[in-house]
C-alpha cells in the first residue's frame, strides 16, 4: 500500500515548526464516575505524539469518545479524563481545548488535546465545511487511529482530503504493515480462525477467505451451522439454520481450491448454558437432542493445534468456544497456546479474541495485535477502508 508515512516525514525533518494534527483513537471505557477503566489506546496514542514533539512540531491531538450528539457538549463527552491521562503518561502537561475548529494556539514543542471531535456539527457525516476548516489548523495530518479507518468522517478522511500533507501514523502503519503481511503477501499455508456466535454477522468474512485461505478454522455458533451443514446432529446448540447453503457454498469453495473447513470430529456439550454446567466430551455423530454445544473437543483441538504449528500465517478472530467458563475453554485456550507455539506470523483482532489473548498471557508470541475491532473485520471482508483510500490518494497526488 503506497501511503505516506510520518516516520518518514520526521527523519526528513518536514515536521520541524509545522503544526501536525492527530487523529488518535482514544475511545477508552470509563466507570459510571468517569474513571478510566482500560487505558490501552491511550497507551497506544504515545509513539505518534513524541514522534512529533522530538522533531519540533506544534501537536493537536483529537479523538471521539462514546456516541455524543453534535452540538450539544455534555461532561461524560469530554475528554478531560483522557488528557489528564496523557500528561501522566508524557510527563508534561497537556491542555485540553473546547471550540478549536476555528483556530488553536499551539508552539512548536507543545501538545494539546482537542475536544472530543464528535462533537462537531457535520463530523459524522464528513461535512465539507467542517473538513476545510479543520484541515485550515494544520500543516500535517497525521492519521493514527486504525480503530476508526472503517469510517469516512471529518477527522478520519474529510480532513485528509484538504490538509496540506496528509499520512499515516505509527500505530496505523503497523496495521497496515501487519493486514498485508498477513492477508496480500502471505506465507503459507495460511490459516484464518473465525469464531463467533452467528455466521450471518460473519458470512462475507468468511466467504472472503475461502478464496485466500488454505485451512479455514471455525468455532463457536459459527462451527454449529457448518457442523449441521456436514449433516452432523448439534442438539439445541445455538446455529442457523436458513443458513446452511451458504455455510455448503463456503465449504465447496475450499475443498475446490484443495483448502479445508475442518469440522469437530468431537465437542464439549451441556445441557444448560451456566458456568457449572456439567461438561460432557461427546463424538461430534453423538450429540443428544437435548445437548448444547459450547466448545470443541480434545481430540478436534488437538488436531487444530497441530496445524496451526504448521502454518506459515494465522488470523485469528474470535475463541472457538464459551471460553469465559472453565469446562468449556480447553479448545481456546489449546488454539491460544497453539499461536503462541507456532513459527507462523500470527495478527489477531476483535474485543473477545484479545480477552483470550489476556486470558491466557500470549500477548508476546502474537505477531501483531490489532487495535481496531470493526477495522479488522472489514479488511478480512476484503473491504478497502475509508482511511486507507484516501492516505493513498493524497500519497499519488490525487
């Protein structure tokens, strides 16, 4: 992907005494106090802002922060909370500023942080006005927010579009570096997990890689459906059933390319759905009318890990089974250890998938961690993201 990269822009010294706009994602939980519960994108943010204090440059940073309604500021929309935040973690003091679309005082040198851009009339629906008068603030803008590259608002794509220099970050050139590694330039055979409870929220993903993939893991609700589609029993396992063509056409696809869909040979089933449910390993032929199945078996996990230790790539997105109950996280936990062990690059995205990760302390051995939900499943549907698109056209000259 041709794009601009910052990086690049600052060992040129392009950046001394400009005033360099960042569109971080900041979108952190906070509790019913307004405390910060999880500060990981804060974190994140870090590289790109010394990056661009270390070359000289006068830096605003902005970001949404939950769902607000444009025009009409709130306390809980503000993003005070998150520059206090920032200071801790820059060691230095970093102002926040309300009402800056029609201008913001910063020096070479300084840092401040921009109110939650959400709340800005037109930002959501990429209004012209809104876009020129933000990209008037800046002479460099920087995107670094993957978590939002699905979104064509103001800050993420109308703001590039008019800006003098428009470029990716350090945090988004990673993703970038990191999806065509793993997706366009591969090394195989590669090997794409894709767990979830419906096959229709994830039915393009994985019509998508069933034309690039060579082994095309499937766990949770998702397994079910194709479980059934193999014409094996599931019980009252949840599934979908209208489905089932589609899950056959998927699996045709594969097997015509000389790929695989591996269905369980055994599950894990119960027959409620509790964390002391009482857990029964049975043949995938031999689940019971009344059985719910809420993670593979030993033996299918087993088999999965091993192929997974010989693959060259892994995408991972979504546990294969209810691995937030300990009967039922074995097939997860033995897929999470499985990546860790693996030679192969291995990228992994999605909020329940990066829960494993958490849960089971692989944070290390996982090549790349994406920090986009949302982002992530739209490029492994093949999508061209917003944010991208347009850092490519300002990079041609477009």
């Amino acid at each position: 992907m041709n794009i601009l990269r910052f990086s690049d822009l600052c060992a040129q010294g392009k950046a001394r005494n400009q005033r360099v706009f960042i569109r971080a994602d900041l979108n952190v939980p906070q509790d019913d106090a307004g405390n910060i519960t999880e500060d990981t994108r804060i974190r994140a943010s870090i590289p790109a802002i010394r990056m661009a204090l270390d070359a000289g440059a006068a830096v605003m940073v902005t970001s949404h922060l939950g769902r607000p309604t444009e025009g009409e500021f709130k306390p809980e929309d503000s993003l005070a909370p998150v520059a206090k935040r920032m200071a801790e973690l820059l060691g230095r003091d970093v102002p926040l500023v309300a009402n800056w679309v029609d201008g913001v005082q910063v020096a070479p040198g300084q840092v401040v942080l921009l109110e939650n851009c959400r709340l800005n009339v037109g930002e959501k629906k990429n209004k012209e006005e809104l876009a020129r008068k933000m990209a008037a603030l800046c002479d460099i803008f920087v995107n670094d927010a993957f978590g939002t590259a699905h979104r064509a608002e103001g800050t993420t794509y109308g703001i590039a579009q008019f800006a003098p220099i428009a470029c990716a970050g350090p945090l988004l050139s990673a993703e970038i570096d990191a999806l065509t590694k793993a997706l366009a330039q591969p090394q195989r055979p590669l090997a794409a997990i894709v767990a979830g409870s419906k096959v229709s929220t994830k039915l393009t993903i994985l019509q998508s890689l069933a034309d690039k993939v060579d082994q095309l893991i499937v766990g949770g609700g998702i397994a079910n459906t194709f479980m059934l589609a193999a014409g094996l029993p599931i019980g009252k396992s949840l599934a979908e059933p209208d489905l089932l063509d589609a899950a056959k056409a998927v699996m045709a696809a594969m097997k015509a390319r000389g790929a695989e869909v591996p269905v369980p040979t055994d599950v894990v089933v119960a027959k409620t759905f509790a964390p002391d449910a009482p857990a029964t390993v049975k043949a995938a032929t031999d689940v019971a009318p009344d059985d719910m199945i809420l993670d593979i078996g030993p033996e299918t996990a087993a088999r999965l890990a091993a192929q997974l230790k010989s693959a060259g790539t892994i995408v991972w997105n979504g546990p294969v089974g209810v691995f937030e109950f300990a009967a039922f996280e074995n097939g997860t936990k033995q897929i999470a250890q499985a990546i860790a062990e693996s030679p192969a690059f291995s990228i992994a995205g999605g909020g329940d998938t990066l829960a494993a990760i958490a849960k089971y302390g692989i944070e290390k051995q996982v090549g790349y961690i994406s920090t986009g939900g949302g982002a992530f499943l739209e490029v492994l549907e093949g999508k061209t993201l917003p944010a991208f698109e347009i850092l490519e056209k300002r990079a041609a000259g477009n």
